[in-house]
C-alpha cells in the first residue's frame, strides 16, 4: 500500500508518517481490543448478576456509571484529552518531540487537580447518590463506599488518559489497547474469585 506522509520542517519524510503496514496494524489491534472488551462482558455480565444478585449488581453498574472511562465522568477533562491527542499527533508528524513532553507535563499537572476535584466532589455526593438512585436500605453502606472508591478512581483515571492521549497521537494503537485491555483483564481474573468468596461490590470498586 503507498506510504503517505507530511513533510516535516527540513523538507523530509517526518517520523509521523502513515503506512498502510501501520493502519493495518492499528485496525487489527482496535479490532483485537473491541473483541476482548465484547467477551470480557459476555462472560462476566451473567457471572456477576448470578453471584451478586440483582440489586447488588445493579449498585455496581451504578458505580460504573460515575466512572471516567465508560461512565458520565468522562466529561471531567473538559475535552483536554481529545485536544491533546490532536496536538501530539500535529507534533509527533513533525518530530517536535520537546513540544510534546510539555504539553503532557501541561495536561497531566491539569488532569491532576481536575481528578482531585473530582474525586473530592464524587466523595461528598456519595450519600446523596445512593438516596437519588433509591438504592435499598440494606445496601446503602455498602454504595456509598462503592462511589467513595470510584471517586477517588477518578483522580487516577485522568491521569492516565493524558499518557494515552500520547499514544493515540502517535498513533501508537497496539500499545494503546494493551494500557487500556490490560486492567480489564487484570480485573477480571482478580473479580472473580474475589465474588466466589463472598464478596460484593464493595471489593468490585477496590480492586478496580
């Protein structure tokens, strides 16, 4: 497939150039990564319904809701992390690599103070989310300390989403899916014996 490339500032092929090798190479992993997620749910979904029941589970996908990778949290960057993945992308085309550790050093000192804000506000709303979400009485405590750890999941999460900002910019998708697939899978195999014996979702949120 034919090579396309932008020019870099001396006139050469750039170290951002696109290849067909590499599309190809991205499209797998994507691909790769959206199966893993699709079977990590088919599996785990009825495994977890089946061992906590359903108002327990349901306090879990409650919790997942506030979470900033698949929940309403992703608002939490103010949409400085698709901005960064454009302009590393920009920057890495022209091999601009001292432009791209500021703005990472920039995004990750922001993110940083946005996620403890976050965390901090997750935190103080956890009471009154588990009276809004009308969760029973019996499994109050156990939701309020479920959004506690979820908040404070928050900080961590932003942090790391402005080094994979880095990685979509460079277009770097097999080491991307590996960051982001990696934790599932890691979470999985930890969950399920975690809810074999006994524990709820209140483990669930601290070994996410």
């Amino acid at each position: 497939m034919e090579t396309v490339t932008r020019r870099g500032v001396n006139g050469g092929d750039d170290a951002g150039a696109v290849t067909g090798r590499r599309v190809a190479r991205n499209t797998g992993a994507n691909l790769v990564g959206s199966g893993i997620v699709a079977v990590l749910a088919v599996v785990m979904t009825p495994f977890l319904l089946g061992h906590l029941g359903a108002a327990e589970y349901g306090v879990w996908i409650l919790a997942l809701t506030l979470t900033y990778t698949v929940g309403y949290a992703a608002i939490a960057d103010l949409g400085m992390q698709q901005a960064l993945v454009r302009m590393v992308a920009d920057r890495y085309a022209l091999d601009a690599h001292d432009e791209i550790d500021r703005l990472v050093s920039t995004t990750v000192a922001a993110f940083a103070v946005l996620g403890v804000l976050g965390a901090l506000g997750l935190v103080a709303l956890a009471d009154a989310f588990t009276h809004w979400f009308g969760v029973d009485e019996t499994l109050s405590s156990a939701t309020q300390l479920a959004f506690v750890l979820i908040g404070v999941q928050l900080a961590v999460d932003l942090v790391t989403g402005a080094f994979r900002s880095v990685l979509e910019g460079a277009q770097r998708f097999g080491a991307l899916r590996f960051v982001e697939i990696g934790p599932r899978l890691a979470w999985a195999v930890l969950a399920v014996p975690v809810v074999l014996a006994g524990h709820g979702v209140v483990a669930l949120a601290a070994i996410s």
